[in-house]
C-alpha cells in the first residue's frame, strides 16, 4: 500500500500536475508591495509595485499581470486579456524586482506577480490597491477638452466636468457625444461652464 502510494506521489510529481512551486524558505515568500498614499488620480497615476527577489532553479522569467474590479475582459481590446488580466511586465531579468504601472481609472486594481522556471511551473504572489474615486475633472487642467474627458475611464456616472471659459477658450466646445457607460445605455454626467482666471 505505501509502494502505491508512492508511485503515485512520483507519477504526479513528474507529470507537472503541480503548477505551483513548493517555496519551503518562509523568506522567500514575500509579498508584493504596492506604493499607493490615497492620491487623486486625474487621466493618470503611476502605481510604484516592488517585491524581494527570490532565487528560483531554473528560472525563465517573471511576469505581472492587473485585473480591474470595475470593469470586466470586454472594456479591453481583443487579444489584450485573459479573463480580464492584462500583462503589464514580463522579463527574463531574475533580479527585476521594481516595476511602475501606469493606471488610468479610478477602480479596484489586483496585482498578480509570478515567477517561472523553465517548465512553466510557476510561484505567485498578488496584492490589490483601491484608487480614490474621482469625482470631477477640469477643463482644460487635467484633459484638454471635454470629449477627451468623457472618453476616459476615469469620468464615470454622476461624476461633474468643469469647464473652464477664459479669453484663452478660441475654439468652441459645445458639442460632444456622452459616451456610453460599459453597464447601461447612456451616462449621466454634468458639464457645467465655469470662469477661469
């Protein structure tokens, strides 16, 4: 009966059934960190991530993928997600152990940091960041106009734009299509006019 057992421990083992790696170091398994003090984004915010370097046998490569509570796989193009995670690093470099994100939504972001070895076993750790909601945007500060505003992640339903009129504002900006909310058909946003010094 343990010669069974055994045997089949072995053939598990040599088929690759576990995919994650037995880290037995407890100083190995560090987690990802994540530098977020609570700032507003406005179009984008770079997120700081940084973890311990570990040594792996047969390393191949590390990789970081996000996924975005608030939005699901269709927000993004074809080809860019796999059931919404978005690759956003994958070197061969073992000693990377910093990466800056570039984010342009006011969401729920989870991390997820692997590193692989040569049969594409892998060891992961993950982390999450909540972005502070933004809840208005400036004409022409933050986006140039506001098209551009309403295109974005960022300005979501119930959010204000302000727009700023000054002797600088030449071209009119008075006609533009509200985008449509990826959940419902149409979007309510205010814009409202405002005087600038």
């Amino acid at each position: 009966m343990k010669f069974t057992a055994g045997f089949i421990l072995l053939f598990l083992i040599s088929c690759n059934v576990f995919d994650v790696l037995d880290l037995t170091d407890p100083d190995d398994l560090n987690n990802l960190s994540i530098a977020y003090n609570n700032e507003r984004i406005a179009n984008i915010l770079l997120i700081p991530l940084s973890w311990d370097e570990i040594t792996l046998e047969y390393f191949k490569e590390i990789k970081i993928e996000r996924f975005n509570e608030h939005r699901d796989s269709l927000t993004y193009p074809v080809g860019t997600a796999v059931n919404g995670w978005i690759p956003i690093l994958s070197t061969d470099n073992p000693f990377t152990t910093t990466w800056v994100d570039t984010i342009r939504d006011d969401a729920v972001f989870n991390y997820r940091l692997r590193y692989y070895n040569n049969e594409f076993n892998f060891y992961q750790t993950d982390n999450s960041v909540t972005i502070r909601p933004t809840t208005h945007v400036f004409i022409p500060f933050e986006f140039d106009r506001v098209q551009q505003a309403l295109d974005s992640y960022i300005v979501d339903e119930g959010d204000t734009i302000f727009k700023c009129m000054n002797e600088f504002d030449t071209v009119p900006d008075t006609t533009y299509d509200y985008k449509v909310d990826y959940k419902n058909d149409s979007t309510k946003i205010i814009v409202i006019e405002i005087q600038c010094d």
